[in-house]
C-alpha cells in the first residue's frame, strides 16, 4: 500500500518480490493472458434466452465488433456476450462441455 511516504508495503520487500516471480516463472502469469486469447469455448449446458437492456450505440459497436472477432464471439452478439461472462468468471473451466459430451 503506498502511504504517500514513497514506501510500496506491498512489493517492497525482496523476499515477496522473488516468490512473485518465481509464481509468474511456474506459469501461474500466463493462465490469464492465454485465455484472454482463448477461442470461443464451448460451454456446458442447455440454453436459456435472456434479454438485457444496453444503449443502442453500445449494442450497434458490439455486435459489428463481434462480427470481427469469430474465433472468440462466433461472429454474433450473443457469442460476444457468453465470453465475456465467461471472462468475468474467470474462464471457469467447470462451465466448458466435458471433451465426451457433445
């Protein structure tokens, strides 16, 4: 925590700063930016419709985006949507489909 006195609490001590990167040396760093890449996962689980409210020019840039971006969205707004929500929970693995289900 910065205590306006310069002092960094957090990362300031050399025994911290090596297990840090010893952490980000054992491949812990990459798991986030690999699956920031990931492809469009395929989830588990029936289908559900939702609705949501959004502002016309947000969901208008969204979905011409997500038009771009197959490998991820699967070129639709609801693509788009689905990994998003999977990002914000962190690519939990236990919502992908099992490789046997199909």
């Amino acid at each position: 925590m910065n205590t306006g006195t310069g002092n960094h609490n957090c990362l300031d001590d050399e025994t911290t700063l090596r297990e840090v990167a010893a952490w980000w040396r054992e491949g812990n760093g990459r798991l986030v930016q690999e699956r920031q890449g990931a492809e469009r996962p395929d989830l588990a689980g029936p289908r559900r419709i939702a609705s949501i409210r959004i502002c016309e020019p947000l969901h208008k840039a969204s979905v011409i985006k997500a038009k771009t971006d197959n490998a991820r969205t699967g070129g639709s707004f609801s693509g788009l949507v689905q990994f998003l929500l999977w990002q914000y929970l962190d690519f939990d693995d236990s919502l992908l489909k099992k490789p046997d289900e199909t």
